[in-house]
C-alpha cells in the first residue's frame, strides 16, 4: 500500500513538473518570437532553473512513503528541499557566470514557472 501512495505522491508531483516545464517552454517560444533568439534562450534558462530542480525535489521526496518509515519521509523531503535550493543556487550562479543572458526574460519565465507551482491546488483536486 505504502508503494502505491508514494507512486501517486510522485506522479502528482511529476504532473506538476510536466505543467511547469510548458509554462516554461511556452513563454521561452513567445519571447523568441517576440524579441528573438537571446530572449528566447535566456527565458528557457529562466524556466530551466525553476524546473529541473523542482523534479530532483519530486524524485527524491517521494521514495519514501508510509507509517512505518516516517522518520525516513520526513528526511527525504528535506533532503530533497535542501538538494533543490542549492541547485537552484548554482544553477542561477552557471548562468550569471558562463551564458550572456538578458535579464527580464530569465527573471520573467523563473517567476511564471514558480507562479505554477504555487496555484498548483488550483489545477488538481485530491480525493
């Protein structure tokens, strides 16, 4: 049992990944659209920094379910919340060193992807 609430645990959390990654990839398109490549490229990085952590959090959070490994629950969820925040980290810290990009777009296409995530209880109804 414990198995499949962590596998509906981690599809819902991957499903909200999958969601972010199309903001993501939406806004990247219209902003190459719109102002061209560097923008483009630039809010795909924006949306990359949101995302790929987001599914290392989803990934390690969810290995672990059940009332007989509650402490091993709670560990992988913080283990999983500090792995996001220093991969963010330096993954913000890759871009500003190694790619010239345009602000507003990275900035732009970060804060919408993370918009996602916070009205996520908006989009799924649990049961």
């Amino acid at each position: 049992m414990s198995k499949v609430l962590a596998r509906r645990g981690r599809w819902s959390a991957y499903k909200l990944v999958m969601m972010q990654a199309a903001v993501a990839g939406g806004a990247s398109i219209l902003f190459f659209a719109v102002w061209g490549v560097q923008f483009g490229y630039s809010a795909l990085a924006g949306g990359s920094i949101a995302v790929l952590p987001n599914f290392v959090f989803a990934t390690l959070a969810f290995s672990h379910t059940g009332a007989s490994s509650a402490a091993k629950v709670i560990k992988t969820f913080y283990w999983g919340e500090a792995v996001k925040l220093l991969l963010t980290i330096a993954m913000f810290s890759f871009v500003f060193i190694n790619l010239k990009v345009a602000f507003m777009p990275l900035f732009v296409c970060y804060v919408l992807t993370l918009i996602v995530h916070w009205t996520a209880p908006l989009y799924f109804k649990q049961s």
